[in-house]
C-alpha cells in the first residue's frame, strides 16, 4: 500500500504539473481563470475586512447545528462528489498511456495518482480562497491553531469525497464500457443527471423539500467541527474526531473499491456501437441506398443543396454531431446557464413571467448553438481529415456552404415553430412575435459564417484537456466569446426593441442624456474642467432621442442592429473563405 | 510527359532549413522512392508538392498546374499522408462517400471504385463498420483507397504500408506497380527500402533538407559499390551516415545523377 501511495503520489503530481502546463498555454483561459477569482476575492476581502473590524461586537459563540454543518460542509460534500464523478465518469478515467503506467506500477498506485491529481485540481482552484479565509479567521480570533485544522479539513473532505466521487465515476464508465445502450445514449444519459441534479438543488432551494440539516446528520459534515477547533464558535470535539475517521475511512475504502473498478475497466475491451454485423440486411458489396450510406445515414434529416460536394460537408458534420454528441458539449453548459435563469423566473415570479423572454431566448440560443456546433471551429472539426479536404479542391465558399446546410434545415424550422408557439402562449402581439421570429431567421442566416469568421481567426487544433476523448477539438475560449458577443448583444437589443420599442428609447435617452454626462462631470470634478464639455452635447441627445418618433425608434434600436449582423456575416463570410483557401498545415 | 518538377523548392522556418534547393524531374508513370532519414524533410516536400505547404523560395508544377494553385493541382493529386485522414464517427464506406462528394463524384461511380478498391485491399466486408474499430492496417487500407477514389494521375504516398500485415502490404505494392504501368506516378516515402529498391523506377535520397542521391536503384547501388556496399540499404546508410559519435552529421556527398 505504502508503494502504491508513493508511486501514485509522483504519478498525481506529474498529472497535476501536465494539466497546469495546458491551462499556461491558453492565454484566454489564463484571464478567464484570473478574472474568476477576482471576481470572488475581491467581495471577499470586503467581507474580510468588515469581520475583522468589528470581531469584538459581534457574538460567534454559536453552537455548530445540522443545518449549519449541513449547509457548509454536507452540501458541499455533495457538490464535489458529483462534479468528481462527471469529469472522471467522462475524461479522467485512464490516463494517456495506460498500457505502459499498468505494466509499470500496480493499478492501485495509478487510481491514487489519479484521485491525488483531481484533488491537486480542486485544490489549485480555491487555494487563494481558502488562504484568504484561513489567515482571516486565524488573525481575527487569534487562534494559530486554524492555520492546521482549516486546511486539514479542506484536505480531508476533498480526498474523501473525490475518491466517493471516483467510485461513481468509475462505475458509470464502466458501464458505458459494458452496456451498448449505455454506450450509445451517454452524452444525453449525463445531460439529464446534470439536469436532475441541479435542478434537484433549485427545487430545494424554492420548495424546502429537505432541510440542509438532513445533510447534517452525515458524519463526513462534522468536519466542520475539526476547521473551527479553537475559535469562539461551540463545537463537538468529539463530532471532529469521527468527522476525521469517516473520511479517512471514505478515502481508504474509495480507493480499494476504485481500485476493482479500474482493473475491469482497463481491462475490458469496449462495446463496438456500430451495427452488428448479423443485423445487417444487405450484402456488403452495395451501398445500403441508391443514393449511399451517407445519405440513407442522415435521415430523417434533408438538405437541400446543388453542390455534392457542400451535400457531403453538411452531412457529415450533422452525422459526427448525432454520434459523438460530446462535440457540442462545450454548448451544453451555456444553455444550460438560460435554463436555470428560465426556471429562476419561473420559481420567483410565476410561470407566466418566464414565459415572457422564451420566444427571445428561442430565437437567439438556438441559432447560437446550431451555427456554433457546426462552423465555430472548422479546422479544429477536420482533425486528420485536414489534408483530404484541403487537397480534395473544394473551395472555402462550398466548405462554408456545406457546413450552413444542417443549422438552416433544423434551425429555420425550429426558430419558427419555436418563437411563433411560446410567443403565443405568452400572449405576445402578432408583430412582436413576427418580428422575434425575424431576428431568429436572420441569426440563422449569418451565424454560420460569423462563427467561421471567428473560428479559423481563432482556431483550436488539439484536445483541450490532457485525458479524455482526444477527437473531440472544441473552440477556443476567446473563439466561443467573440462568436457569443455581437450575436447576443444585436439580437437582443433588437428583441427588446420587437418586445418594447419604448423602454429602448427611454433607456438609451437615459444613458446618453443622463449617465454620460454625469460621468462627464464626475470626470471633469476629478480631472479637468474641459472633460465636461461634452455634457451638454449629449443632454442634448438624450432629449432628442425622447422625441423620436416610434418608427425611428425601430429604425434605430430593430433594424440597425440586424444590418450590423448582416454585415458581421458577410465579413466573417470573407474571412473564413480566405482562410481555408489559403490554409496550410506546418 | 513530366508528372512532377520542382526548381529550387525551399522551406525554411526561421533559421532552421527543412528543405533546400530541391529541383527534381519525374515523368508521368514513374514509381519515385522518396528516401531519407526522419527529420530528413521528406514529409515538408509531400506537403509542399499536394498544396499543404507553401515553400519559402522555388517553385513546383504537377502535371503542368502551379503548386500556387491548389484547385489546378488537386484535381490531378491524391495524398496519403502519414495519419490516415478519416471520421472515427463515420463507417469505412461514409467515409468514402464523403471524400468522392468532396470530388464531385456521382453516387454510382463513387460505389463502383469504393466497392472494386475495397476488394482488392480486402476491407469490403468491414466497410460498413465505424472507423473507430479499425485496425491501425484497415485505416491505412481506407486512406489508401480514398486517395485514389478520383483516379488522379500523381498519387503522394507517405508510408503507404505502415500498419498493413504482410499479405496487405504485398497486395497494395502490386496495386502501386499496376497504378505505374497504367500511367500515373507515384511519390512514394517510405523507410521500408526493400520496397523502394523492388518497385521504384527512381530513388531520391533526402538528408538534412538537402537531395543526396538520386537515380534508379541498381544504378545507386552499383556506382556506390566501392567496398562491400550491395544493396539500396547499404547506400541509404552510408549516403546518410552519422560520425561516430553520432555528435554531428558528416557533410553528405552530392551524387546527382
């Protein structure tokens, strides 16, 4: 055991620097990361620093209870375990090179290296955090002792729960490895228990269902008791020793079980999802359709094109997505993200009101995601394919075309059926619902080839992650945001329009009548006089803007912002035909 | 009539020269053996001469088109290149399909090709199955057969018999010596030099960017027969020879025939 840990401790390290290497080499991501955690360090040195000035006027001789134990440690327990389990269940479950790690260390070191890995990544990730957290608490109650328990049970819950998690994880890919159904259905299997899950926590949010006390009552929760020895706060000195035990107990048997489940996992020999061969009807020798295997594959879906070629080009892309549908994963989460804001209207203000932004959310995140799921990272998408088609003489223009085919054959339809039923339902006028509708259509229209503008300008053309499905490219980060920008900001300035022509009006003469020469004079108070001038130029504006007659307004606020698309489109039209025309391989 | 001429090809990155001054003439049903050791540029020149790589200076033609022009070459090239270009999503025969759209072939005639060509290399029978549980062999038969779906006349094969077992590797040397006898010229790369010396109408030998040696294979090893140098092999290595030490290369000799 004790070889196993030390091997597998060098094997987690070195997992842990590849992966460190990977995030460095993402500029974008880099900022994303720092931006994050800005984004919650700042609040929380505020809250740090109102703490700490007023720790002596405030009494934190509570006593711990289940529902604050519950809700500290028990929910996060959950959290984890579940977040865990989905990256191994979907990547982490075997390192590259596995044949060469097991012929060299014994499977339980390389399940160590992989838990020690994960729980160095969870780690890396809340470490400012939770340093942060430590030195405050340890400042402010004068109480060394925290700067050892604090991170202790930081340790301990995270290698215990990610090894539970690496059970589940395991299990799930194992069976996906057994079972075809499994097999074939995994990428929306996962989508309906991340549905499930989270959805679970918001109804429970909303309805009370069950009390976070009941988490609580988890003995892996009374670690709470172990990071807050020695501080004001009344804990069970002997809740903290089981707490520790428990997830000691966690950790050992996670990894024994783990270990069985990665030694038939590695060992097995996966489903082929491919028809069987005895299911096939027809002789080999011919095509399974007069117009071809493609082509029988692709139904029920049609495309309508001229171009064999840009035929060829949408089928394929439509057909890689309907049997590797981790290829739009990296979709999923954003409009997962609407989902939740959907329901948090509908749980807050009533079904009716989050009724209302649907058919704005139809038009915009459906052409948002179709464009993107076929054209927003073309080379990236070919893969080794690269030379085949670049030698095969199609042009960048029937490239562009073939990938627009399956987002305009499903997307149109879908926009309208869509945006025209929720508009209805949600008692729009005719004209609003019409005019949604437009600015869906023409997404449709020009998402393509914004996306591939963006795309061969920024393209990604490895794997992401360092383990995991190495065929699966997906866009590159700052791809994904500059392709999501203008997208989201035309349309839905547009849609706001369609849904409220005056409250644009009234919110635009605001800011330009208003805001910005406030800011002029807070500016000019701070700076120079001159900065001030301005300011009555654009008090001016705004006035204006307020006496704009509604056809103006619509001008302004509906039709500009789906020519500036248009325009977008063509441009990224240009781009991307002239990229892949010119494209290279070093 | 000349399948493939270069003047002066090179490509440099930055400092590093990965090919240089290469200027070569190959008539149409020639069988070329692209030699050189790894690092060599073998593969830089491939993808020069199919489009995929623009020289730094020189110039190439392909049956007469500029290599600037990649839609006057392609429709004369097919190319293998090392990594087998296939979808793991896609069975063998989809994956055909799609390449012979992406050349504008009908469905009759791409079934026809597909079916005759999967014959010959013995994959007919697993071309309705994915990709993804394709041998390393049966990939490399795919790509091969893919290559060739539009009958071009200069076909680029970069180790064409990588993966295949001996009965494979055998049946798509025949097939590369009936492609020659029927006019259509084959750039062959590969390290297997048996191959070359038994079906190369012409041996080029690349080493450090630079072309070494070039001529047909009995002349190579005759005009190299000085000691007890008796095959291709034993040319290959003393043409493309480390000092002892292997510290640095010696200055290779220049035998342009």
């Amino acid at each position: 055991m004790s070889e196993s840990v030390r091997l597998g401790t060098q094997l987690g390290w070195t997992e842990f620097v590849r992966t460190c290497r990977e995030i460095r080499s993402d500029t974008a991501k880099v900022v994303l990361l720092v931006g994050a955690l800005s984004f919650s360090l700042l609040p929380l040195s505020l809250f740090s620093y109102v703490f700490l000035q007023a720790r002596d006027e405030i009494s934190i001789a509570i006593p711990l209870t289940p529902e604050l134990r519950g809700g500290a440690v028990g929910f996060l327990w959950l959290f984890i375990a579940f977040i865990s389990a989905s990256r191994i269940a979907q990547n982490e479950h075997t390192p590259d090179h596995i044949d060469l790690l097991r012929s060299t260390v014994p499977d339980r070191a390389i399940v160590v290296g992989i838990l020690l890995a994960e729980t160095l990544r969870t780690g890396a990730y809340v470490a400012p955090i939770l340093g942060l957290i430590t030195i405050v608490l340890a400042y402010g109650f004068a109480s060394p002792l925290l700067l050892v328990t604090i991170p202790l049970t930081v340790v301990l819950l995270f290698l215990s729960t990610i090894a539970l998690g690496a059970v589940c994880g395991f299990t799930a890919a194992l069976l996906v490895t057994r079972v075809r159904v499994i097999a074939q259905y995994k990428t929306i299997l996962s989508f309906v228990i991340a549905i499930v899950f989270f959805g679970g926590i918001m109804l429970n949010n909303v309805t009370t269902l069950f009390s976070w006390a009941v988490f609580g009552q988890l003995p892996i929760a009374w670690l709470l008791d172990l990071a807050l020895l020695g501080t004001p706060v009344i804990v069970v000195p002997s809740y903290a020793v089981i707490g520790t035990t428990v997830s000691i107990g966690l950790l050992l048997g996670g990894v024994l079980l783990t270990t069985r489940l990665a030694t038939r996992l590695w060992s097995d020999v996966p489903v082929d999802h491919s028809k069987p061969k005895s299911d096939r009807s027809e002789p080999h020798t011919v095509a399974s359709s007069p117009d071809g295997a493609l082509h029988t594959a692709r139904q029920p879906v049609p495309l309508w094109t001229d171009s064999i070629a840009a035929d060829r080009i949408g089928t394929v892309s439509l057909l890689r997505i309907r049997r590797n549908p981790s290829l739009v994963w990296f979709l999923i989460f954003p409009l997962f993200m609407f989902s939740v804001f959907l329901g948090n209207i509908a749980v807050t203000t009533g079904i009716e009101a989050a009724l209302q932004p649907l058919p704005i959310i139809i038009a915009i995140a459906v052409p948002w995601f179709l464009c993107a799921a076929t054209s927003l990272n073309p080379f990236g998408d070919l893969g080794a394919v690269r030379p085949a088609l670049l030698t095969s003489g199609i042009g960048g223009s029937t490239y562009l075309q073939g990938l627009s085919l399956p987002s305009r054959t499903i997307g149109v339809p879908v926009v309208v059926i869509g945006v025209v039923g929720s508009g209805l339902i949600a008692g729009h006028p005719l004209l609003t619902i019409a005019a949604i509708g437009g600015i869906g259509l023409v997404l449709i229209l020009v998402g393509n080839a914004i996306a591939a503008g963006v795309g061969t300008v920024f393209p990604r053309l490895s794997a992401t992650s360092i383990a995991g499905d190495r065929e699966v490219v997906p866009p590159s980060m700052i791809a994904t945001v500059v392709y999501t920008i203008p997208i989201v900001l035309c349309a839905s300035i547009a849609a706001v329009t369609a849904l409220s022509s005056t409250t644009v009006q009234q919110g635009v003469a605001l800011l330009i009548g208003t805001v910005i020469p406030a800011l002029l004079e807070i500016l000019a108070i701070e700076a120079a006089s001159i900065v001030a001038a301005p300011a009555p130029l654009f008090e001016a504006a705004g006035a204006t803007i307020t006496t704009l007659s509604p056809t103006s307004v619509w001008v302004g606020g509906y039709i500009l912002p789906l020519v500036l698309l248009v325009v977008c489109g063509l441009i990224g039209r240009r781009i991307a035909i002239d990229r892949i025309d010119t494209a290279v391989i070093e | 009539m000349i399948a493939i001429e270069t003047n002066g090809l090179t490509k440099q990155y930055g400092e590093s020269v990965a090919l240089s001054d290469l200027s070569v003439t190959i008539p149409t049903g020639t069988v070329y053996g692209f030699l050189g050791p790894n690092g060599a540029g073998k593969t830089t020149t491939m993808r020069i001469l199919a489009t995929l790589l623009k020289p730094t200076h020189g110039t190439a033609h392909i049956m007469g088109a500029s290599i600037e022009n990649r839609s006057a070459v392609a429709k004369h090239i097919g190319y293998l290149p090392e990594t087998p270009p296939l979808y793991d999503e896609l069975t063998g025969r989809e994956q055909l399909e799609y390449i012979a759209g992406l050349r504008e072939i009908p469905i009759e005639k791409a079934t026809e090709r597909i079916d005759r060509l999967a014959t010959a290399l013995s994959l007919i029978d697993d071309l309705d199955d994915r990709i993804s549980s394709y041998s390393k062999g049966m990939k490399q038969k795919a790509a091969f057969i893919q290559a060739q779906l539009h009958d071009p006349a200069v076909l680029f094969l970069d180790e064409p018999t990588s993966g295949l077992d001996p009965r494979a590797a055998r049946t798509m040397r025949t097939m590369i010596d009936d492609l020659a006898a029927s006019g259509k010229t084959v750039f062959l790369s590969t390290h297997i030099l048996p191959v070359v010396e038994e079906h190369a109408d012409v041996v080029g030998v690349l080493n450090e960017g630079r072309l070494v040696a070039e001529g047909e294979p009995m002349a190579l090893v005759q005009s190299a027969e000085s000691g007890d140098k008796q095959s291709l092999e034993d040319v290959f290595l003393s043409i493309t020879r480390e000092p002892p030490g292997g510290m640095e290369r010696a200055a290779p000799e220049p035998q342009h025939e």
